[in-house]
C-alpha cells in the first residue's frame, strides 16, 4: 500500500479522518455508478457521489483535524443528497459525523458517530425517519500490494407511523375518523469486508461484500 497515495484516506464507503493532500483528487468506479472527490486545500476536500443514470446524487465533504500526535487525527464529514430527476428533486436526505481515527495511512482504524435523515418526496410527504449512526472501519497490509479493509454503518432508526381507521355509524349514516399513531423502531447494519491491490500510487481495485 502506498503512503502518498488519496485511497489511504478511504475505506469502502465511509471515510478516515487523515487529510487528502492538495492535489490529490481522486475518482472511484463501482458496481452503481461513479464518484469524484476533490481536494481544495491540506484539510478540506469536496465531492460528488451519483449513479449510472445520473440520479441519485449526492455532495460530500470531508474537514481534516490533525493533532501534534501523527497518528491520532479527528475529522468532520457530511453528504447531502437529492433524489435528482428520478422523483422532480423531491426526496432528499443527509448524514453528518464526525470520526476519530488512529494509526497511520497503512495500518489504522476508525471511530465515526453521526447523524441521518431521509425524505422521499412521497405525495403525503411522509418522512422515513431519523437515525444515529455508527461507523468502525480499519485497514492492515496483508502483503506487499494487497490490504484488507473493514468497513461497516450501522444506523439505529424510529419513525413515526399514522393509521386512519374509519368507523361506521349506523344512526347517523357517516364515517368517524379515528387515527393512531406509534413510534416503530429499527435497526440496520453493514458489515463490509473487503480487500485492496494497489499496484501504483495512482491506481487501484478493490473488492468488498
């Protein structure tokens, strides 16, 4: 794994808290559609996430917060993402946090909490729900051009869900309106492993599940 390289600052989806250097912009290919992450100066990166069909997409940024200890490093992070012309820009959706990772380019893990919302633009407007999130992604050498790498989100969701129940009243000939509503909870996990080959410092593949 190269040191001066912009894929040490990734794992699969969720990001470490080292810096992108200036200059070092880098794209990535995947199985849905391509992304592309700019760099602007020794701490802040910018980014756009999308699709094949150009839609979703989604803006990413990255805040850099160096220690005096090399190896402990906080960050910042954000994406912002609209439904695009799938569903006329109705839906959209966020997640921010803020991630703690220790180690150096090679060898390292992270600690990353934030915050989720979706809106899908549905007609009766209904939002999907909140969610916290929590992230612990790694990477180690498993050999000389090879790495293993460890990602994983798990968001801990409730929403809130409306059922109208309509009662008929056999004296008066009209419907009554009775409307519950309850809280539902959930939880969903990602476990992604994975493994990286990087044969130059500018090039590399990837596989996670």
């Amino acid at each position: 794994l190269y040191v001066n390289s912009p894929f040490t600052t990734r794992y699969y989806f969720t990001t470490n808290a080292l810096p992108l250097k200036k200059g070092e912009n880098y794209a990535m290919i995947h199985l849905y559609g391509p992304e592309i992450h700019f760099s602007l100066n020794k701490r802040l990166s910018l980014g756009i996430m999308t699709t094949w069909i150009a839609s979703p997409f989604v803006f990413a940024a990255k805040y850099a917060i160096p220690t005096k200890n090399a190896k402990v490093n906080f960050g910042l992070g954000t994406l912002i993402g609209t439904s695009g012309y799938l569903n006329t820009f109705r839906g959209y959706g966020g997640l921010h946090w803020g991630m703690l990772t220790l180690g150096n380019e090679t060898k390292n893990i992270t600690f990353s909490a934030g915050y989720s919302y979706l809106m899908p633009g549905s007609y009766n407007n209904k939002s999907v729900g909140t969610a916290p999130v929590l992230s612990v992604a790694g990477i180690t050498k498993i050999g000389k051009k090879a790495s293993f790498i460890f990602d994983s989100m798990f968001f801990f969701g409730s929403k809130e869900e409306k059922e109208d129940n309509y009662i008929y009243d056999p004296v008066t000939g009209n419907y009554s309106v009775i409307t519950s509503i309850q809280n539902v909870n959930s939880t969903i996990g990602f476990l992604m492993p994975g493994v990286r080959f990087q044969s130059s410092p500018k090039t590399a593949f990837q596989v996670a599940l």
